[in-house]
C-alpha cells in the first residue's frame, strides 16, 4: 500500500470514528461523565484530524452548522443545551486553531493575510470600535456585536492559511452543494413522502396545504437561503465542466434545489436567487442563463404535478410560527395585554421595521447607535434602550431580517459602506477571473460570484452575515475563489504580451 493510500484509509476510519463517537454521545442519554468523556474525546479526535487532514476537516466541521438550528437540540441529552453557539463552533474552534497551527508551521499564514479582504475587515472593525466608543456602548455589547457581524471571516483566512489547490476547492464545494442538495431532497420529502417526515414538520395551515419545507433545518427562510446560495454552482457546472456525466450530475443537482427552493415559498429567496443569477450569469456567461430558464421551467412542472403525502395520511400539526411571520403571544384570558402584531401581514412587519430603521440611520447616520444595539441577535438577547427611546411598535421583535438595514443602524453609513465594499471587491475580483477561466476554475469562479450576488440581494431580507448558517459557508465559498482570483486590481487589465520566440 503506497503512503498515500495509507493516508487516505486512515482518513476514512478517522471519520467513522469521529461520527461513531458523535452519536454514542448522543444517544448515551447521560449528562453526566459518560457525556463529557465522550464529547472531549469527539475534540480531540477532531483535533487530530485537523492536523492530518485540515482542509477536508475545515470543509466538514463547516456543514456541522446545518445541525445546529433543529438537528441539535433533538439529538443533544434533554439537560444539554448547546444555545446560541450550536454544536459546531466548538468544532470549528479546535478545528480552526489546529489548522492555523499548521498553516503557520508550513509558512501558510503570509498567503492568508495579504488578501485585500482582511484591510476592509480591518478598517470596518475600527469604524465599529468608534461608533461604540462615541455612542458610548457597553464594551461586552459591543464586542458581541463586532463579533457576530466578521468571526465568520476566520474561515475565510484558515482555509488561505492552508494553501489549497484548485483540486482541494472544487473538492470543498462539491461536498457543500451535496450537503445542499441533502438539505432538498429531505424538503421535498416533507411534500412526497409526509409532511412530519422523521419529525421534522413543515409549516402548514391545513393538512392538504402544499405548505412551506423546512427539511430538517426547522425555518423554511433558513432552507430557502441556503438552497439559493448554492444553487449558482450546479449550474454553471452543467454549461462549464467536460463530461457527460458530470454534468448530468449537475443539471440533476440544479432540478432538485429548484424544486426545494420553490417550496420553501420563501419570497425573499426568490427575488434574490432570480436577480442574483440573471445579473450573474449575463455578467460571465448567459448560456447559463438560459439553461437556468429551462430548469426552472421543468421545476415548475414538477411541483405543479407533485404527488404529496405518499408515505402516511396526511395529519399535519398546527402551523408554527416562522421568524418572518410571528403570532401573537398567548395571555391570560382575564388580564388580555395588547399586542402590536395582532392581524399584521409580514408585509406590514417589514414595513415597520424599515420605517424605524431608516429613522435611526437618519438621526445616527455616520456613525451608527452603536455595535449590537439595533437589530441584530445581540440586541434580541441584551435590551437595548434604542428601541425604547424611537418608540418601536414591535419590540418584542428585535431582529429586522435586514441585514443592511441592522448594519446601517448599528455602524452607520460609514460601516455599512466599507462592509459593502468588502464584498463588491469580492464580486469583481471573482468576475474578471472567471470570464479568463475554463473547466472547474471557471465553475468555482463563476458560482462563487454569482452566489455573492445572490447574498447581497437576500440579506435584505434576512441575516446571512450573522450566525453560523449560511456564514460560515458563505465565507468559506469565498476562500475557496479567492486562491483562484489572486488579482483584486480593480483598474484595467495588463495587455497580454505573446511569449519571445
């Protein structure tokens, strides 16, 4: 057996250990020692593959975050909560500091941090640090609200730090596209096969409902900007890879997240992943854009003909409330409270928090009120006397599902400004690499590009940068393109000179 071979075996039986320890530890039922053992030794062993292995791991320890929104709480002992931090950040804490180990063992770490990138990340942490200084914000508010909004980025210099090929990126984003399509295809089993499939319910007012997917990820908005994410790189796939058969694979891909995406019936999603991809694929290649219109096409045909409830009689249970359209808090028959949400459309919710919104860039526009004030999830877990002061009619509600809206409001114009670059620069840097690439280089490119688009647009509706999911692999994907686009210049190319005889 040759090294490699060897090391390829010793990978795998290092991931099924992993995994056989992950679930020993969830089924043990035990929170005591049993528990505790076993989740150390799930660390270490992701330690240890790390340091062997560190760019397969960084790419699995990154898809631990589709667990941590339902899958977690339901597998975790009842007396264990992983909260807020889910159970991938321990992962990807000893994940990423191994890595970085490594990185700096090989001499990695001078090609993660020349990237552009991290000046802009730099320069929009200090506009924050200020706009709390000024403002006068808490330092532990403030540093939770800078964290929330750019630790995600650490994935994006871990993975740089660690040198990968062209090989090793389109290794990373297959896996996340075949996580993607998981993701579907358990979505749409909630329509074919039972709408409580494994108990993961989709949303629905009446049992004959088509409803809203929620696959095992428990918010269907959360579904849809996951699928609308991915979805670019199936589909410049099936245009730009050689092979029949690969792109086969590709065009299937591209169906089935079509056909989850449009039963997620998730507004937002939509409007973005349509403008991002046309804006995308006319920017790079518009013969993707007509093969997009000729699978969405065939998606709509299938959802229109869909069979539905195969599996068990339809029986669903009441239909819960999403994040975008909250129902009001039960009270007390004999002391009724008033409730500002009562009869309200999400439409309406909207309405209301970008009225408020603007209200608060417009009194604090350079500057902001302050990291972690307005917006975000660390004002939904710490008051924030913001929403006091302006008044909000929905203060219960502390998180805008506006992105931009949340970073205007917090770092004002000035954070909002350089954040927007931070991404621009991404965007152009990814398209003028792409329209010079082929094959697989042209697919990472091209995908990741339009998949940017796709997010700028979406976080008007949501808050993509913030939390675990789709963080992390939004940063990831970025990585990923950015070790194939090393030229950020955003001036005119250089004349290409031909070769002296």
């Amino acid at each position: 057996m040759t090294a490699e071979r060897a090391r390829v075996v010793d990978g795998r039986w290092t991931a099924v250990a992993l995994v056989a320890l992950g679930l020993s530890a969830a089924v043990s039922g035990s929170t005591g020692l049993p528990f505790l053992v076993l989740a150390v030794l799930v660390l270490l062993g992701t330690a240890y593959a790390a340091y062997h292995w560190p760019r397969a791991t960084i790419v699995a320890v990154a898809l631990t975050t589709l667990l941590d929104p339902a899958v977690a709480a339901r597998v975790l002992p009842e007396a264990v909560s992983a909260g807020p931090i889910g159970i991938s950040e321990p992962l990807l804490a000893v994940a990423g500091l191994t890595a970085i180990a490594t990185s700096i063992r090989r001499r990695g770490m001078s090609v993660a941090l020349r990237d552009p990138t991290l000046p802009l990340a730099a320069l929009f942490i200090g506009v924050s640090l200020a706009s709390a200084l000024v403002n006068e914000t808490p330092a532990l508010v403030a540093a939770f609200g800078i964290v929330m909004t750019v630790d995600a980025i650490a994935i994006f210099i871990v993975w740089r730090g660690l040198q990968p090929g062209q090989g090793d990126g389109g290794q990373a984003i297959a896996a996340i596209v075949a996580a993607s399509v998981a993701v579907a295809l358990f979505g749409i089993g909630q329509v074919v096969i039972a709408p409580n499939l494994f108990g993961y319910a989709r949303i629905a007012s009446l049992p004959d409902d088509v409803g809203r997917i929620t696959s095992f990820l428990g918010n269907p908005n959360i579904v849809a900007s996951m699928l609308a994410f991915v979805l670019p790189f199936p589909l410049f796939a099936a245009i730009g890879l050689r092979g029949r058969r690969i792109r086969s694979l590709a065009i299937a891909a591209a169906f089935v997240l079509i056909v989850a995406l449009i039963l997620t019936f998730s507004r937002g999603a939509w409007i973005a992943a349509v403008a991002g991809v046309v804006i995308g694929t006319l920017l790079i290649d518009w013969r993707t854009l007509a093969a997009t219109v000729l699978l969405t096409a065939a998606a709509v045909g299938a959802v229109t003909v869909m069979p539905t409830h195969l599996g068990v009689a339809a029986d669903l249970p009441p239909a819960g409330p999403s994040e975008q359209e909250p129902s009001p808090p039960a009270t007390a028959p004999s002391t009724p409270a008033p409730d500002p949400l009562r009869g309200l459309t999400s439409e309406q919710v909207r309405v209301y928090w970008l009225r408020d919104g603007v209200e608060i860039i417009r009194d604090n526009a350079l500057l902001g009120v302050g990291p972690g004030r307005y917006g975000g999830a660390v004002a939904k877990i710490i008051p924030s006397p913001v929403y006091d002061e302006y008044s909000t009619t929905l203060g219960r509600l502390r998180t805008v599902h506006n992105f931009w809206l949340h970073l205007g409001g917090e770092v004002g114009v000035l954070g909002l400004a350089i954040f927007l670059t931070m991404v621009a620069a991404l965007v152009i840097r990814f398209v003028r690499a792409a329209r010079d690439a082929d094959g697989t280089r042209f697919v990472l490119l091209a995908g990741a590009a339009t998949a940017a688009i796709v997010v700028v647009i979406n976080n008007a509706t949501e808050m993509l940068f913030e939390g675990n999911i789709p963080a992390i692999l939004i940063w990831l994907v970025f990585g990923v393109a950015s070790m194939l686009a090393p030229d950020w210049r955003l001036g005119p190319r250089p004349i290409r000179r031909p070769p002296d005889p």
